[in-house]
C-alpha cells in the first residue's frame, strides 16, 4: 500500500517547551488513524504542525511523498489535506449550499474564480454529500443558524467536497449527543477506503466504533501504537493515564 | 429531498426577483430622472448625490462582503478627484491669461519667484509633476490607475501580514490623514488648503461637459448604473462567493485551499479603483477638488451612508449614501435644521447600528421573505432535519 503521511522526527519547541517531540509515523492510503492521548499530549498541536497552522522547528512531512513541511495553510490545503476544527468553523453567513460550493472550487486564484461556474462534476460531488451528511433539508438555511451536530456534519461535508485525500478530524463527537455520535461514526466509516483519515478523538465508545490503528501520545512523543486491544492492554499506556483515570 | 429543495428555493427564487425588479427599477429612475426634472441645478446636486452612491457601493463591497472597514475610502476619491482636476485645471482658462503661451496654473504663478520661468517644467521644484497632465485622458486614466496602485500596495502588505478587523480601520485612517497633510503642505503643488478652482470642464470629441448640462447629469448617472452592475457581477461570480467565505471565517478559507489575502487584496483595489473613479466624476460635475475631500469626517461619513442603507446589499448601500445626502441637504436648507441635522444622522446611525444591522436593505429583504412565506401559507421553512 502507498504511503499517504509520513511524518519523520516532527518537533516544536515553543521556548523550551516541545509540545511535539521527535513524532515518527507513517499513516497508509486509505488508513484510518486514531490519535488518543491525555490532555496537553500535543495531539491538537501534532494536527497544527501537519496542516502548517504552526511551523515546526524540526522534522518532516510527506504527503505523498511531497514534502509539505511548513508550507502555507492554502498550498498544503491544495496538496490534499483537509482539516476539520474542535469548534465547528463553517462559514455562518452563508447558506449551507453556499458553504458546500465554496468548498467545491478546484481553483485556488481569484481570476479563475471570476471565469470559473459550477459544472455538472461539482454539481454531482455536492449532491452526494449532501446525501452522505443530511444535510438536504436545510440547504437554505443560513449555517450560523444549523444545530451543533449539523454544523459539524456540515464542516465534514465540506472537507469532502474540497476532495481532501487526507484528513484530519480534531475531536469531531465534542459536544454531541448520542444519536449525533452514532450518525458520526457512520459518516467516518463511509469514508475509510476513500480518504486517509487522522482522528484526535477522546470518546472511548466512538473510539471502538470506527478505530483501526491507534497512536498514543504522551507528553508530545509517541508512546505506542497498535490496534485497539493491543493498546489497551499496553502497561506504558496505563501509566501515562494513571493521573487522568485510565482508559474508559 | 427533492420536494424540499423545491420549497427551500422559493423564498430563493423571489428574493431574486425582487433583486432584480429593484435594479431595474433604480436604473430606471436614476436614467429617467431628467425627464421628469429639467431643472439643471438640481440635476447637478443629484449627480453629485450620484457620486456618493458609487462611495456607497464602493463601502459595501469592502465593509460588506470582503469585511474590511476601509475608514480611509476618501484617500482613493480624493486622489482621483485631484488627478482629474489636475488635467482640467490645465485646461481651464485661467491656466492661459496669465502672459504664458503654455497652460501654467495661476495659483504657480502668484507664487513665482520673481524670474522664474513661467513653464511647468521649472516653474517651481514640483511643477513638473503636472506636465503629463496636459493631456486631458491621462489625468482621467490616473483618476482609475493611481487609486488602484497605491490600494494594490497598501492591501497587498497589510494583508499578507494578516492584519484584519480594527488594525485595518486604524492603519487606513491614518494614511488617509497622512497623505492630506503631505497634498496641503505640497502648495507650491497642489495649491495647498484652496485645492484646485476654476477648473475647465470635461471635453470629449469636442463637446464640452458644462457641469449645469443635462449631458453631464447622463455620464455620471450612466457610470454609476455601470459601475452597480459590475460590481454586482462581481459578487455573483465565485470569486464573490469565495470572499465572502473569507469574511466569515479566514482560516476556514484557508484551509479549503484558498490564499486569502489575494482575495482581499483582490476586491479591497476593486472598491478603491470605484472610488477613484466617483472621485473623477465628483470633480466633474462639481469643479473643484480639495483636502476636505480627506477629511477624516467624509470618510466616515460614507460608512455611515452604507450602515443605514445596509452594507450587505451593493444597492442598499447605494441608496443609502443618495437618501441620506438628498435629505441633509433639503433639511439644511432650513435654519433651524441645519444644524440637527448632524444629531438626526447621529442618531438614526446608532438606531442602525443596534436595531437593524442589515440596514435598510435587510429590513425590505425582510418583508419579502415574510411576504414569500405568506403565499405560501401555512408551509414554514424546514430549520433543521429531524
């Protein structure tokens, strides 16, 4: 299988403080990768430095085998990575269709977009992610006004149409109630295959529904990584969560 | 799903043609409107109530969909209304009694040291800056060009570096200052405080546009109608779309892949070339162009013009900016008024501000939208999937 990221040694010492620390991966095309840890692990962090939000101070990314290291948000973007927040940001004063074309344009520059109209192919994508996330009924409706778990769904939906090949999902259940984590879950596991997925998440039940691969971090290293049960019963993994409790 | 697309798309469908009527509409009036009043001096206050219709679009395009508060809008107007007036002053007969066989403004002459030549290229140090001005298209084609350059690095450098929200009024209102102090200490130049009077009027294949000529009213009413257009093109095309995605949420728009601060950029240099342009038209129809139009209070005002007219709609913002200068000036006409007035536009300002931040705009697309649920009777908009 190809490689879709590799991530090699990636460090970021904020004045002493390495909140990622020497971080080695590599996540497969079409894996599906759950980053666990307690909190100041430095899984938000790990996601900042990957999607060029931060810039590192040492260590590489690959995408693909393009280097990406701390490039521009909207070259990596235009690489393939696609990144959804904790705080679901979607664009709040514009419907929701709106925020599904935005996301469609395969055109970075501004005077292609003075040329550039929706064609038949965008047209199709929008149709069946709408259809994916539900989000058919309320196409109208402005996103500042959608539920909490709409609007999640929405910014997920939007990172598929954006045709993102990897991406990353910074706790995508926060906040949501149950029958909202479920329809989660369902629209994750109908993109394995398709997208290469990294999911910061700390929703044990959530977690069991859609891992395959897990990574641990502690302390913004690398700790284990395995599948579930392997995890579970790791003693290094037990220790680092002895202070918040274990896993549960 | 397909029958609630369909009932999501009517209020969409009449909102857009109540868009469209609207437009129709003001272009139809703003056209017709010498017909109905042959009246040339009020013709003439009503294109100049044009002008700051364009400000208005031009405000609305930045404030409203790019979200960047421009407080400094009158540097662009005020450059091109001085790159305008200097060719016209060239052209004035003023510029030739004065005992020289080449045009030479009058205010350099006064002021001459005694045996200096009486000629733009050494009358004075900064003279020479007016030499190309002889030609009257390209001091018009500097109205558009100058505006556009000096917003393009401007915005290019604030925005790269990010700066957004508050810095960016702040950083614009200062230049705007800045640079009317430089234009008043320039008086060798620009003829300081006085600005430039006694200007000749615009001449296009030998017509001359009288400003109290209903040929004038028609070029600035047919620019304005262009110019709404455009811009209303503009904001249709994805491009428009994409920049309005980057007022609501930046990092959003990044992260789809897009370089936002090129559609800032973008879009900011579009409203200072519209406002370069209202500028030109101004000095067209009013003959004079002065520091007063960098004052900070115009350019506050205009924002002030956009707010109540509703600085999301290019046409709101438009009428808005006419209304309000329509009304000042039947208002302070009488004595008692003249001086409320300011307290009047203070207030209904604030009213805005906390009652209806859509401005008037918002409030008729309001009434549609009510209007379109009420034909539709008893089927209210589906909010959120069950």
């Amino acid at each position: 299988m190809a490689v879709a990221l590799s991530i090699d040694g990636l460090t970021v010492d904020f004045g002493g403080f390495r909140a990622v620390d020497d971080f080695t991966t590599v996540v497969e095309d079409g894996e599906l990768r759950v980053i666990l840890g307690p909190n100041g692990a430095g899984k938000t962090t790990l996601m900042d430095l990957i999607s060029g939000k931060t810039a590192s101070t040492g260590g590489h990314v690959h995408l693909y085998g393009t280097e990406i290291t701390n490039r521009p948000e909207h070259i990596i973007a235009r690489h393939g990575v696609g990144r959804k927040f904790q705080i679901p940001s979607v664009f709040r004063d514009l419907t929701v269709r709106q925020n599904l074309e935005v996301a469609a344009s395969g055109e970075p520059g501004v005077f292609r977009n003075l040329r550039l109209h929706m064609v038949a192919q965008d047209r199709e994508r929008i149709d069946r992610v709408i259809e994916l996330t539900n989000l058919g009924p309320v196409l109208g409706t402005i996103a500042g006004e959608l539920s909490h778990g709409q609007m999640q769904w929405l910014e997920l939906g939007m990172l598929i149409t954006q045709q993102a090949k990897v991406v990353l999902l910074d706790e995508p259940t926060a906040g949501m109630t149950q029958a909202e984590t479920f329809k989660t879950a369902e629209i994750i596991n109908a993109l394995k295959g398709s997208h290469t997925i990294l999911v910061v998440e700390h929703d044990m039940a959530f977690v069991r529904e859609i891992a395959e691969r897990i990574s641990v971090m502690h302390m913004g290293r690398l700790l284990a990584e395995g599948p579930m049960a392997q995890i579970e019963a790791d003693p290094a993994v037990r220790e680092a969560y002895l202070g918040s409790g274990g896993i549960h | 799903m397909s029958d609630t697309t369909a009932s999501s798309a009517t209020p969409n469908r009449l909102n857009r043609i109540a868009d469209w009527g609207i437009y129709a509409l003001f272009i139809a009036v703003v056209l017709g409107l010498p017909m109905l009043m042959d009246d040339v001096f009020w013709l003439n206050r009503i294109a100049k109530y044009l002008v700051y219709g364009m400000l208005g679009i031009a405000i609305a395009l930045s404030w409203g969909y790019a979200g960047i508060l421009n407080l400094g809008q009158g540097l662009f107007f005020g450059l091109g209304a001085y790159m305008t007036a200097m060719s016209l002053k060239l052209m004035s007969s003023t510029s030739l009694q004065q005992g020289s066989d080449k045009p030479v403004p009058d205010f350099m002459l006064w002021n001459a040291e005694p045996g200096a030549m009486t000629d733009l290229c050494c009358i004075n140090k900064g003279s020479f800056l007016w030499i190309p001005f002889q030609h009257q298209w390209f001091g018009l084609a500097m109205a558009i060009v100058l505006p556009l350059i000096v917003a393009f690095i401007l915005s290019s450098s604030i925005f790269r570096l990010r700066v957004s929200g508050v810095y960016v009024a702040i950083i614009t209102l200062a230049l705007v200052l800045l640079v009317r102090l430089l234009i008043i200490d320039a008086q060798p130049v620009t003829n300081g405080f006085n600005g430039l009077t006694d200007l000749g009027w615009l001449t296009i294949g030998g017509f001359e546009f009288d400003p109290y000529m209903v040929q004038t009213y028609y070029v600035v009413a047919g620019s304005l109608c262009l110019v709404l257009l455009l811009a209303r093109w503009l904001v249709s095309t994805r491009a428009g779309l994409i920049l309005q995605s980057t007022r609501d949420d930046p990092t959003r728009a990044r992260y789809l892949g897009y370089d936002v601060a090129a559609f800032q950029v973008f879009f900011f240099t579009v409203s200072a070339g519209i406002a370069g342009f209202a500028g030109m038209l101004y000095v067209v129809a009013a003959e004079f162009a002065s520091p007063s139009f960098m004052d900070i209070t115009f350019s506050i005002s205009m924002v002030v013009w956009a707010a109540v007219g509703g600085r999301n709609s290019l046409i709101g913002a438009c009428l808005g900016a006419i209304l309000i200068n329509t009304i000042e000036a039947t208002v302070s006409e009488t004595e008692v008024f003249k001086e409320a007035w300011k307290l009047i536009i203070g207030l209904i300002f604030v009213l805005v501000v906390l009652y209806m931040p859509r401005g008037l705009a918002g409030l008729a697309r309001d009434l549609t939208g009510w209007l379109g649920q009420r034909r539709r009777g008893a089927d209210p908009m589906p909010k959120a999937a069950e």
